[in-house]
C-alpha cells in the first residue's frame, strides 16, 4: 500500500506519472532485433494503431510528465500485450509471470559487445606465447632499468640491496663464519625475507614477526627434540615423533597463513625455523642444542642489519605512500570529469580509485607512522574523496547539452542504451513539422542558457581539485617529487571562492530554465530537454562533493602542524588481523586472490544480515496494524551494519558452530595439503640410508622451498612453474659461477652477487612476480655461501682431505645438489597445489559471479522496500543512507576484484580448451550496470518518490499487483541466474518476462494518470520549477528502472553462453 505525503506528493509526479510519458517509446527502441541464426530480421510495421493516440500529446496544454523510457520489447512481447481483449484480473495471491519464447541470440553481436568490456589487461599480448616472450623481456627490462633510475624504485632497491649484501659480505668473513658457525648464511636469508625496503612502521613490525615466528619454530621443534629422545622407547622411533610434530606444526601455521594475512611474516618464519630445528643435524640418540643459536643468532643479526638500514638509509614512516596514493587518485578524479573519451575505462579507475583510497587510509593507520597529517584528516580526507568519486559516477557520460541539434528533436538518440535504428517508431509521420520546429526552439533555448554555465563549473571543479591536490602534496612534503607543477596553485581558499561563484551562476541560470514560459507546457513531450537537465542535476551534486572537499582542506591547512607527528598504530585489531601494509601484500603474491576473498567475505557477512531478517509484508488499510510490533521489514539500515543483541547461550552455539564448519574450509584443506607435501618431502631426513647425503647437502632447503611456495590462492599456473623453475636454475649456475670465476676468492663471488641480487631483489621487492624473485635470491644465497664453507674443513663434517678425493662435497656438487634440492621443493608445492584442492581462478570467477548477482538481488529488494515504495513515516534517515553507502562501496570493491580475477584465468592451463574471457567479462559488465542503475534509482528517490494518486486509494491498490510482478519478475530472474551459476548448472529456456511485467505497469500507469489529469486543474505558475525539478528526478528514477529490467536481459543472455540452456 502506498502511503499519503500531504499535498507535496502530486499524482503527476509519480512512477505513473514518468510512465505516462512513454512518448519517448515513439523514437526509443521498443523491440528487440528478434534474429534467426540465418541472420533473417523481424521488424515492426511502422503503424502503430491506438498506440498513436494514446501517446499523442501533441495537442495537451498541460505540463505534461516526462518522458519515460519503455524497455525494449521483442514481438512476441509486444503482441502478448496487446492482445488482451478487453480482459483483466485483480490478483491478491502470488505474481503471476508471463513466459513467451525466447529470441533468438545474434551471437557475434553479443560478442563484439563483449569485447569492449574486458579489462585493460586483456589488452596485453598473451603471456603463454612464446613468439611475445622476447621482445616482451625487453620491452620490461628497459622499463624496469627507466624506473630505477628515475623515480624512487631506485632508492628502495638500494635499501633493499644494502640490508643484503651488508649481510652476505659478513658471511665472506672467514671470522664471522668461523664465530657464527655452519649456518652463518642464515643471517643473509633474514636480511632478504625482511628486507628494507619499507616504511619504518612496516620494517618495525616485520622485525617483531619475524623473531616471534623464529622462536616459535624453533621453541617447538626443541620441544620435539627433547620429546624425541626422552626415553629409550623414543630414541627408537625419534623419526616418526619428528615428523608428527613437523606436521601439526606446519599444519597449524598453514592453517592461520591463509586466514589471518597479518601473521604472514610469522608463521614463514615459523615455518623456516621448524623445518631447520627437525631435519637439520637431526639424531636419535643426543640433541646438538647449540644448533638452536646458530640459527636465532644469526637470524637476529639480519633483523637488526635490514631494521639500521630502513632507519637509516632515506627513511619513510608512511608520509610517500600516502602522498604518492593520494596524488594518482585526485589524477583518476581529474580524469573523470566530463567530457571524456573512454567512458568505460573511466568509470572503471574511478571504481578502484574508491576502494584504493580505503586502502591508502588503512595502510596509514595499521602501522605506526610520522607524518604531518593525523589519521583522523585522512579519515575525513579519504570519506570527502570518496563522496566525490560517488557523485563523479553518476554522471552520464555522454549529453547533447554541449553540441546544438540537428533535424527532428524527438528523433535523437541521447541515451546510453543500444538502440536498434530498425525498430524507431518514426513520430515525424504523427507530430506535425511546427511541433518539431518548437521543440528545436526549446532544445536551443536550454542549451543556450546552460551549456556556458555548465561548462564553467566543470572547470572550477577541475581547478578545485587541481588545488587541493597541490595541497596535500604540500602537506605531505612531496610535492617536489610528485607534482603537481609549481604553476598549479595550493590556495584552496581561492579554489573555493571561485567554485561558489561558479554554483551561484550555475544555479541562477538553472533556475531562469525552470521558471521560464518558453518550457510551461511543451517541454514534458521533448525527451533532450529532460535528457539535458538529467545531466545538469548530477553535476551540480557534485561541484557540492568537490566544494565539501576543498572546504574540509582548507579548514585542515590553517590548523595543520608545522612538523610532523608520530602516530601509533589505530586500526581495529579485528580488522587488522585480517589486513596487511603494502610490502608485505605484495611480498606474499597472491594479492589478487587474497583480495578478492577478503573482499566477497566481507560483503558475503553484511548480506547476510541483511536477507536473515523476517519479511513481514506491508498490511492493507483493512487490517489493524500492530504499532509495538517488534519485527521489521527486510531492508537494509543503519542497524544492519551492528551486531544484533542475541543471549549468550545463541551466541555461543552460533559461534561454535561457526568454528565447526569453518574447518571444512579451505583454510583446513590448504593446512592438510601443506603439512603433507612438507612431510613427504622431509622423509629422507628419517631414514638411515639418507640421513649421511641429507645433512652434508642441507636437503631441509627443499622442505622449506616447499613451504615458501605453497600458497592458499595459488594454482595451475603455467607462467609460475617456469618463472620459478628457471630462477632457482639460475642461481645455481650463477653461484657456481661466481665460486669458479675466482676459485673460490671471496671478492669475485661478492662482485658476482652484485650483479644477479640487483635484479632478483627487484623481482622480489617491486615486480608483479615476487615469489619466483625470492626462489631466485635463497637459492643463489644460500648455494653460493655453502660453497665457500667448503675451504673452512672445520665446519663441515669431513676431514680436509675429504673435500679434494672423488666423492668428497666439492663446490660443483654442492652447486648441483643443493640446486636440485631446491627445484624439486618447488616443483613438488607447485604440483600439489594444482593437483590437491587447486586454486581455480576461472571456478571462483563463476561462483563470485553468482555471489554479485546474488548480492545485486538483495539490492535492488532493499532498495524498492525502503527508498521507492515504504510506508508513511519510514522515510529512510541520514544513517540509512550511510549504511547504503557503505554496502554499495563494498559491491563496487567486488566488482573491481572480479575484474582483477578474471585477469588470473590468462595465466592458466586448461586441457579442454582455451578459456574464453568474453562472456564473464560481459556478465561482469552487465550486472555492474544494473548495480550503477539501482543507485541511480536510491540517489533519484532522495527527491521524487512516487507517491501515486495519494486521493485514490482504489488507485494504488490497482498498481499494487503490477508493481509486485515487476519486482518479483526480476528478483525471480536474478535468483534463478544467480543459483545457474553457482552450481554451474543450464539455465531454464522459459523464464519470467521481465519486459512485459515492466511495460505492464507503464501502461497501467499511463492509464490511471489519463483520468487522473482529466479531473486535476491546471498547476500555477509558482509550483512549475518544483513541477519541472521533481520530474528531472523523475526522468531519472524510471530510466534507471527499465535500465535495470534490460540488464537483467543481458545477464541472461551471457549466463546461458557460460552455463548453457535447458528446455
């Protein structure tokens, strides 16, 4: 039931009321090209029978509502419609669908449609082609060399080198290998997996990990040392008592790895420290516990070398990261101001500025840090640009307000929809030629008054934001390095003033428009019109995002410090468990995946409060309606977004249930499978006839290798296998090398590891393939340090003589074995991880697919219930719509993370076939369109809600069951796409008509809005702005709707291509 806003809600300015209007229907398209595989068209006869005269307004004198986009209908559609013979029904139980036969599908259209909207990085040449390999090496070698030697990559690989090889030319010293022992090298691996190349917060905070990860390995593997050789009984099976507290230790650590992505540092660390303290030097019958310190000392020297380095060495406590985010992301708003050329790639950077600017801030705050800004200005700095890159979206990207028409007003296609020239109804044999030369009249006239003031305060914004960027690099103290250049002002108070003068013209010419004679009658039936001021409204809100912004910047530049501030670490640790800095995101691989999980969990857990809730229907004016009813109705508020006040008990079960089934995820899978790959590897350790090569040759190195590599994200990739293969190979032979070219002269092999760290510490450091980087570095690390403990006789376990006769570990063998140890630890993670519970990305990809269709559902049910049909007095309030920006800003991240899982399936192997990328991409597009048009919908209904025939209630009640088929028509449609793709099953041939349930209420309403205008006097002049503004909304919020209803066409269309049709 619709409830009674008082005599502000009209009935003409209803969703009837932007039905009413279907007279765009004349020069949009209402059918569907309806193809045949033969390429054969069904086309719509040119007469339009008693649709003419029901869409004539060519003759009204009233204001009349706007014009209002039907969706595109194919024939069978239309004729399923039309013919009703007189005939209708009032329902008061379930909707009832209507199921025509589907049309037929032009393939290579669908197609051509779906190319242009693949992600940028599918634009890149194939990264499995071999004839691209070469020039593409090249091609990045040369970037790479550009890069460091002009901007700041250079300074961190120094930083990064330095804490190395500071490290590794200890380990040359004969003294400190003699006084630090066999494992000396031990110091050289610490200074790479915590390397300096960080800001101070980040380097501080990976120094305690990883010593706490350190201990902790080595405290449980001297627990199962001692447990081992306690008694007789264990002396004999010390073997299998090992390798049971290897497994649970790795299956412990493995297990948090991949759900707490703050520990990462640790549990490495933990996992390095527990393969050395039960493989290495390991016996049955004593334990050697100074091995214990010679691997925590030397461990705790490559800490303090890479902490004195990143202290030291052109320091950075998170100021550059801030100012360098903050810096691209007002260059992507700058971008997205209009007009632009690429909407679509835009639209796109301007949605992962949004969830890159939450990471800027978070990356701030989860480490300590000393800038001049306090956490609580980028907090208020990060929501200002966020509401600006919002209001920066919904702008439409395309509008005539800047080009002056030509030929028939009502015949120019303005929208951003497909249309079919085909199927356009040509009005100019209805409408006579003085109706098409006053409607030009008026399109002139409004351009004319607008399109200069427009215009203007498009460039204040630009100059606004220019400002403000100039500011804050200022601010931050980068703006030398960073830009912008010198001649772009930082005085945003000027920025400002300029702005509001450009809003007070914009506003003062924008309201001559709306009160002017020239659109008191005539306007309603001319589509550019409306189509032009849906333009300006947008702009408007946001000139007032961007003058909220440069206003909080100037307020922040007169209280700012005059020198910078230490800042203690303040995100929420329940939080912060679950998120890392940059570096260490970056060092662990597996950003993508990790990101999009983290992502769809944390949507997937607000979604779910949202659709548990009772649904309670609205009751009719008959029924008493119970006023100290507990029970809501199922929409989204304020109240969501907080935990519900449950008893203890349902508490506790609840979370013990939790628990439960969360260890049949794939945290408990990917624990399994790493333990046992660990455990496997490590045999050879326990048995007799291996034990004497495995402690000569440190066969442990494969068992760590293993652990390194394995990844919870990770799977069948090609590229990695050989990337990683091909480094470890190639530290072997550079560290056989590098001992041969001297024979063993320490200052040879110190200029070899010049050469080769420089660049593999770059891969591992900055490059978008860490992992086979730090393959790379541990193998020529520790290769090329064991080789030089081959002249110190002392510290192996053979006389001197040993090292000289047939057998003996020569530099060669050392060079060889451990290099096939290492290669086989890889290999062995690798295949694992693609044979036991891979990571598929094109599987995910299919279920996150179904999870965002899902997800857009429960949406748009939210949406209707509480911003377009709710009752009397359940207005949503300031924090409703907060909550709602909030979901909405986690969607948009969703999208964004799907798009960057879809770039994964590139790098994939498949036996079957080539993996084609052409309808996820379109599916992604297409639900993500609907999802713009569902806020376009909520933003719109802020201020037109369609209040219809407020006098009338037999009225509403006739709409109520149109309204009820459409909504139930497409939330029945997206269930059913959403569950196809999830359980990758065909989709039904016949589903619910989304098309005719829309063009239902259209004409139901056009109908009731007929009589209505025929009792209603005519509105004075002093309500036509209101009249004219309200219906600028209006245009808005049913184009946003029948745009949803042709989305949901799209998303059939591809969801049937990637899960097929039944039927």
């Amino acid at each position: 039931m619709e409830p009674h806003q008082g005599s502000a809600s009209r009935a003409r300015r209803s969703d009837s009321v932007v039905a009413s209007g279907v007279n765009r229907i004349r020069r949009f398209s209402r059918s569907l090209q309806h193809r045949s595989q033969q390429g054969k068209h069904r086309i719509r006869s040119d007469s339009v029978g008693s649709l003419d005269r029901i869409f004539d307004t060519q003759h009204s004198e009233k204001p009349r509502v706007p014009i209002a986009r039907a969706p595109t209908l194919t024939s069978d559609e239309k004729s399923f419609i039309e013919t009703t013979h007189g005939i209708g029904e009032i329902r008061d139980g379930f909707f009832d669908a209507a199921f025509l036969p589907p049309e037929d599908v032009d393939h290579e259209a669908l197609e051509k449609h779906a190319e242009k909207t693949l992600p940028i990085a599918f634009r890149k040449k194939d990264p499995l082609s071999l004839a691209q390999f070469f020039p593409r090496q090249f091609h990045e070698a040369w970037s790479v060399i550009c890069r460091v030697v002009a901007t700041r990559s250079g300074i961190k690989l120094l930083k990064s080198f330095l804490g190395f090889f500071i490290a590794y030319i200890l380990c040359l010293i004969p003294a400190v290998r003699t006084r630090f022992g066999r494992y000396a090298y031990i110091m050289a691996i610490s200074a790479i997996l915590n390397h300096p190349g960080r800001t101070l917060g980040a380097q501080v905070d990976g120094t305690v990990l990883t010593i706490l990860g350190t201990a902790t390995g080595l405290g449980w593997g001297a627990f199962g040392l001692w447990v081992s050789t306690a008694t007789a009984t264990a002396r004999v099976g010390f073997g299998a008592i090992l390798a049971l507290f290897l497994f649970i230790h790795m299956f412990i650590i493995a297990c948090l790895r991949s759900y707490y992505i703050r520990i990462y540092q640790l549990v490495m660390c933990a996992g390095i420290a527990i393969s050395y303290t039960c493989l290495a030097e390991i016996s049955g019958t004593e334990v050697s516990w100074i091995k214990l310190l010679a691997y925590g000392i030397p461990w705790l020297v490559g800490q303090a070398i890479s902490l004195v380095v990143c202290i030291v060495v052109a320091p950075d406590a998170g100021s550059r990261p801030l100012a360098v985010g903050i810096h691209q992301i007002f260059g992507i708003m700058l971008d997205g101001i209009p007009p632009f050329h690429d909407s679509v790639r835009t639209r796109r950077r301007l949605a992962g500025a949004f969830v890159s600017m939450s990471q800027v801030y978070r990356d701030l705050i989860i480490d300590f840090s000393i800038t001049t800004l306090y956490p609580e200005d980028v907090l208020m700095i990060r929501n200002s640009v966020q509401a600006v890159i919002r209001a920066l979206l919904s702008l439409k990207p395309e509008t005539s307000l800047f080009r002056l028409p030509t030929g028939d007003v009502s015949n120019q296609d303005n929208s951003s929809h497909e249309e079919f020239p085909e199927f356009i109804i040509e009005m100019d044999k209805v409408a006579g030629v003085e109706g098409q030369n006053e409607g030009q009249e008026i399109v002139e006239f409004v351009i004319a008054s607008l399109a200069t003031p427009t215009e203007g305060l498009l460039q204040s914004m630009k100059f606004a934001l220019k400002s403000c960027n100039a500011t804050l690099m200022d601010m931050c103290g980068h703006r030398r390095y960073l830009g912008p250049p010198s001649n772009v002002s930082s005085d945003v108070h000027s920025a400002l003033v300029n702005l509001r003068e450009h809003i007070a013209v914009f506003n003062t010419w924008q309201e001559k428009v709306l009160t002017s004679d020239r659109l008191s009658h005539n306007y309603a039936r001319i589509p550019n019109v409306l189509e032009i001021l849906a333009f300006c409204r947008p702009i408007h809100q946001a000139a007032s995002s961007v003058e909220y912004l440069v206003a909080q910047l100037d307020n922040l530049g007169q209280r700012q410090p005059k020198y910078p501030h230490f800042h203690l670490p303040s995100y929420p640790f329940r939080k912060a468990i679950h998120r890392t800095n940059a570096q260490v995101r970056h060092d662990r691989g597996g950003v993508t995946a990790g990101s999009y999980f983290r992502s769809l969990n944390d949507i997937a857990k607000l979604i779910k409060k949202i659709k548990s809730r009772d649904f309670h229907p609205i009751p009719k004016k008959e029924a008493p309606f119970d006023e100290h009813d507990d029970n809501s109705l199922d929409t989204i508020t304020a109240d969501d977004l907080s935990n519900s006040s449950n008893s203890r008990e349902t508490r506790f079960r609840q979370r013990t249930w939790t628990l439960l089934h969360r260890l049949q995820g794939f945290e408990t899978r990917f624990g399994l499978k790493t333990a046992l790959v660990t455990s496997l590897l490590a045999l050879p350790a326990y048995l007799a006839t291996s034990h004497f090569w495995w402690d000569r040759y440190e066969g442990w190195w494969g068992v760590v290798m293993g652990w390194l590599i394995m990844g919870p994200r990770t799977g069948g990739n090609i590229q990695d296998l050989f990337t990683r293969v091909f480094c470890a190979v190639l530290g072997s032979l550079w560290a056989g090398l590098a001992y041969a070219a001297g024979n063993g002269n320490p200052y040879v092999i110190a200029v070899f590891a010049a050469i080769y760290m420089l660049p593999m510490l770059y891969r591992y450091t900055q490059s978008t393939h860490p992992r086979s980087g730090m393959v790379g570095c541990i193998s020529f690390t520790v290769i090329s340090l064991a080789e030089i403990s081959v002249s110190d006789a002392s510290l192996l376990d053979v006389s001197p003589s040993e090292v000289t006769q047939e057998g003996g570990p020569s530099a060669l063998d050392i060079a060889a074995t451990r290099g096939a140890i290492i290669i086989f630890g890889v290999v062995a993670s690798i295949i694992v991880n693609w044979i036991l519970w891979p990571f598929v990305a094109r599987h995910d990809l299919r279920k996150g697919l179904a999870s965002m269709v899902f997800n857009c559902s429960i949406v748009y049910r939210c949406i209707i219930s509480q911003y377009v049909y709710y009752e009397k007095g359940d207005a949503p309030t300031e924090q409703d719509i907060e909550a709602s920006e909030s979901l909405e800003g986690l969607l948009r991240e969703g999208f964004v993370r799907l798009r960057q899982l879809l770039g994964l399936t590139r790098h994939e192997i498949r036996l079957r076939a080539a993996f084609d990328p052409l309808p996820y991409s379109a599916l992604i597009s297409a639900c993500e369109q609907f999802f713009d048009h569902l806020i376009t919908v909520r933003q719109s209904s802020l201020f037109y809600h369609p209040h219809s025939f407020e006098d009338n209630s037999e009225a509403t009640m006739d709409l109520l069951s149109y309204r009820r088929d459409e909504i139930a028509t497409v939330l029945t449609n997206l269930y059913i796409l959403a569950g196809a793709l999830r359980a990758d099953r065909p989709v039904p041939k016949y589903l619910p008509n989304t098309a005719v349930a829309r063009k239902r209420l259209l004409d139901r309403m056009f109908e009731l809005e007929t009589e209505h205008d025929a009792r209603e006097e005519d509105p004075g002049k002093e309500k036509q702005r209101d009249i004219i503004l309200e219906q600028t909304y209006n245009y808005s919020f049913n184009d946003s709707l029948t745009g949803c209803v042709e989305q949901v066409k799209q998303l059939e269309k591809y969801t049937k291509i990637i899960v097929g049709e039944q039927g």
